[in-house]
C-alpha cells in the first residue's frame, strides 16, 4: 500500500479532475464530498486533521495496522541501522485492491502528480473523491483516508 502511493506520486504530466457520474444517492455524494475535504486537509501542511484511526471499523485495522507497524519500524531506524533489502517491486495492497474495484477511482489513483499546479493535490483530492462519487462509493473509504493520511502525515 505504502509503496504504491508513494510510486503514485512520483508520475508526472497534466490531468483534469473527472466529473462524478454517479446514480445520485444522497448519502454517497456526502461520504465522497468529506472524503475530498479530508484528503484536502491531509495535503494541506498548515491544517490539522484528526488522524483517522479511531473511525476504522475491525475489518479495514487489521488491514491498516501492519502498515502502520511497518512504517513506525522503517522511520526509526537511523543511519547507523543496516539497510532493509529492496523488495521485488511495488506489491499490491489492501489500498489497490478498495481502489480497483471502482474504475472511476482507479482511473485517478496512480495519476497524483499529473494534476497541474498550483494546488495540485487539492485537484487530485477532488477528482479521486469524484471519482469515488461516479462508483458510488463502492470502496473502503476509511481505508482510503487511513493510507492518505499515513503517507503524508505519518503512521500516528
């Protein structure tokens, strides 16, 4: 999971924010429409989002967790520490496989830095939460939030 955002975020080029083409359920639209202000504020240095681990149900902690553990693991080590073998490549996660199964989504995942500036992770915001809302937010959403806000905010 880890990986492949940060794989994610290293791509280059120039996107448009796709515009959400969902059946309409009220409820989606706000849970997708939350999620884009969420992710907004996790890429926002200046604000303070609430870190999103107490909202994970069982299911999606112990997907998360590991990570989390990995992560904590990884940024404690020092200069001194013996480097960790390379892995094999990019594996995927429990954040890939949420994100597959909503083409909309899937189509924005992997494309972060193609978004022009300024604010270029506001519109990768909006248009993965756009396309969350056009799949009527047939993903895990709070895994979506936990593995955002991990990335750029760290694993507590």
């Amino acid at each position: 999971m880890l990986s492949t955002v940060v794989a994610a975020l290293a791509a280059c080029g120039g996107r448009a924010a796709p515009t959400p083409v969902s059946t309409g359920d009220a409820t989606c639209k706000s849970r997708a429409a939350e999620l884009t202000s969420y992710l907004t504020q996790v890429f926002d240095p200046s604000a303070k989002p609430a870190p999103p681990w107490d909202a994970l149900d069982a299911d999606t902690r112990a997907k998360v967790d590991p990570t989390r553990d990995k992560l904590r693991a990884s940024m404690a080590k020092t200069s001194a520490d013996k480097a960790s073998a390379l892995s094999a490549g990019i594996q995927p996660g429990p954040m890939d496989e949420t994100i597959a199964g909503c083409a909309q989504a899937n189509a924005v995942y992997p494309h972060a830095a193609e978004y022009p500036d300024p604010d270029h992770m506001t519109k990768y915001a909006t248009a993965l939460g756009n396309g969350v809302a056009a799949c009527d937010c047939h993903v895990n959403i709070p895994l979506v939030r936990a593995a955002f806000y991990m990335i750029v905010r760290g694993p507590d």
